[in-house]
C-alpha cells in the first residue's frame, strides 16, 4: 500500500493501526498558519497539532536550529550532557517563575506526567502516594497518566489500573477539600482542562488549593503541558492565579514540534530523585533541545503572552459575533466556542469540524457542542478574520 492510500482507510488493508480513526487529511507542508495537503490545498491551521507549533509551521529559526545540529550532533545518552541542556533548563526555570527549580527533560507530555507521579512518591514516602485530581482531567495515555486522567470512559477498556489515584469534581475547592485524607501526598490539576472541554480553573480555586496543600504538607503538582509557554496570555496558566506550584509538567509548545516534554521541581523536591530512579534513553537528546532552545528564545524575544493576549480577545471578540456561538470560555488562545442548539441543528460539534476541515480551517470537537481553537501566536487579524468566517459559514449550512 503506498502513502497516498492512508487518508480514509481502515481495516486490515491499513498499515496504521486505528486508534486514531482513519486519517482525514494527507498534509504534506506548512508555513506560518499554513497547512498544504497532498492535492496542494490549503488550510488555516487553528489547532496547532493539539496546541504545539505555537510558532507556527516551519519557523526559521526552528528549522535552522535542527537543521544546524542534525548536522552536527542526533544522540548521546543521558551519561553525557550537551549543549543545550543548562540554557534551556534555565529558561524554563526562569520563565515558571517559582523559585530555585531544577529540570528533568521527557519525550512527551504523558512521560512527564509519568515522572511526576513517581517524583512525589519517591518525596513523600511510601504511605503517602496517594494523587487527588479532577474529573474530565486529561493527564495522557500511559498506565500511570491515564488513572490520574479523570474521564471514567477512557479506563474500562484497561482496568485495572494503578492504585492510589482519587477524583473530585472540578473547580469544587470544598469536594478537594474533603478528599484531602492523610495518605495523599499529591494534588494535580491543569490550570485550564484542555482536553476535557476548555474549561479554565478559577483564579480563586487554586489559590485555595495551594493554601489546602500548604497546610497539609501536600505537593501541588501543575500540568501545562497543553497551556505553558504562553497559550493562556501569561508564561504559564498557573501564573494568572499568582500562585507558585512546587511541581509542573510541560511538553507540547516547548519544542514547536519536536518530541520534548519534562518536569520542574522546586529543588528540595528534585533532589528526592537519585541516580537510576527515572531515566528516558532519548529525553533531552541534542536534536529536541535544539529545537527546544530556539523555540524558547524566539517565544521571549516575541514577547509571547503579550501577543496571546492580544490576539486572544481579538478572537473572542471575532467568535462572540458569530450568530451561531452561544459562549466562549478559556484564556489567551486557548478556547472554546460553545454552539448553540439551532447552529448544530443536530449536528455535533465533531461534524462542524469535519465541514470547516472541507473549507480549509482545522479546528477540533472538543465536546459535542463545542469547538476547541489553539492558533499559533503568530496568527495576523486577517487570518483570524477568515478562519472565522469559515466557522460561520458552516454553522449557517442546515
């Protein structure tokens, strides 16, 4: 079976297996907020391959750092450093913010989140391993990643899963509260439920999180790995609340693309980590940071949360317009348009995806009446302007 085969296909005939539905496009190119598939059609690119290319595809400064160090240097293990590992572990220590932290470098955002369930076990101590977080919380697809993960429908096709997990519902400092018994030693929540629906904490609620944690000797552990680097219009979603986290994963954005994902932990923390208690072969391998550190660098030197909250409201303005559009939730360029009932016209949210795809805008159902939008940060107005009009004219179809 060749290449072009793939879009559409299912079944045995497939070389792919289908957890992920048979693919709908074949893209074969991008530039900026620019996507071209095989027929050389193009499209907006308002999802950012679930909230990564932040900077847009093939940014020259991206392509010229991997380029550069393809030709230099792919791998070494973890029992050697390179040089991109201190300056990106510094930047990122310096944009959360938080005090003296130090940085383990993942593949993924899942494998992260995998090192900080085993990171504050290894801190807290055996009696105390339990991780509280919420429901329609989506932390990854891993074992350990999936229990955190509170979407019940996701774990009965892999039960049982890993013990030591509870969730409470979401935004409820009072149900938090209660579930807080003398056996948790961790709380993690996402500044804003990216997967579970675009549905931002309140500022208020991890404030009273972090004063709950603070209390009981509790590690709060953040996960920004779909709205860190500037997504929500501040450096982390966390830093709205003007909170301080004592553990955050990150992936997605780092890399602009490339695989890089990792863990800060405020040091006391880190250092219950020793020698052979975690260990990824190809996590911060040369190539990825390379990658990493220009992606970083440009997103500074951009001044990237300013710019997110600029174009931010700009369209929440544009969408709150739209006829069809009942709401818009979430911060920065991270949203949710809700549908109303007469736009979907028995349609979900999915569907109204699939017609935008058609007219050359990707954008994703994130629930049956709501689309999720995560344009790159360099996205003008005038894109923005027609990525809109592409949602409105599908919701206008019956």
């Amino acid at each position: 079976m060749s290449h072009t085969d793939l879009v559409g296909s299912t079944g045995e005939s497939c070389p792919l297996m289908g957890n992920y539905g048979p693919p709908q496009r074949l893209f074969v190119s991008g530039s900026g907020v620019e996507l071209f598939d095989r027929d050389g059609n193009r499209h907006l690119d308002f999802l950012c391959g679930l909230a990564v290319t932040s900077l847009g595809h093939s940014h020259p400064a991206v392509t010229e750092a991997i380029s550069v160090q393809a030709g230099k240097l792919i791998h070494v293990s973890n029992l050697f450093a390179n040089e991109h590992q201190a300056p990106v572990a510094e930047t990122i220590n310096r944009l959360i913010d938080s005090g003296p932290g130090q940085v383990l470098f993942q593949n993924s955002g899942a494998e992260s989140v995998e090192a900080v369930i085993k990171l504050a076990r290894k801190f807290q101590g055996r009696g105390r391993h339990v991780v509280v977080s919420a429901l329609r919380s989506f932390h990854g697809r891993t074992l350990a990643a999936l229990a955190a993960t509170g979407q019940p429908e996701k774990h009965e096709p892999f039960q049982p899963l890993p013990e030591g997990f509870r969730h409470v519902v979401w935004n409820d400092p009072d149900e938090l509260e209660r579930a807080l018994s003398p056996e948790v030693g961790a709380v993690l929540l996402e500044p804003i439920q990216g997967e579970g629906g675009v549905n931002p904490a309140d500022d208020s609620y991890l404030c009273a999180v972090r004063q709950m944690c603070d209390d009981r000797g509790i590690l709060l552990i953040l996960d920004e790995i779909q709205t860190g680097f500037g997504r929500t219009g501040d450096w982390f979603g966390f830093q709205h609340a003007g909170i301080r986290p004592d553990i955050v994963a990150f992936a997605k954005a780092v890399g602009n693309g490339m695989p890089v994902g990792g863990v800060w932990a405020r040091t006391d923390v880190a250092a219950a980590f020793k020698p052979g208690d975690h260990g990824s072969t190809y996590a911060g391998q040369p190539l990825a940071l390379a990658a990493a550190r220009a992606t970083l660098d440009t997103l500074v030197a951009i001044d990237a949360p300013s710019l997110v909250t600029e174009k931010g409201a700009t369209l929440i303005s544009m969408l709150t317009d739209l006829s069809g559009v009942t709401s818009v939730r979430g911060r920065g360029l991270l949203l949710a348009a809700e549908l109303s009932p007469d736009a979907l016209a028995g349609r979900s949210a999915a569907d109204v995806a699939r017609r935008c795809l058609d007219r050359g805008l990707v954008v994703n159902g994130i629930t049956p009446t709501a689309l999720r939008l995560a344009p790159p940060f360099i996205v003008t107005d005038a894109q923005l302007a027609e990525g809109v009009a592409v949602i409105g004219s599908v919701l206008e179809e019956n």
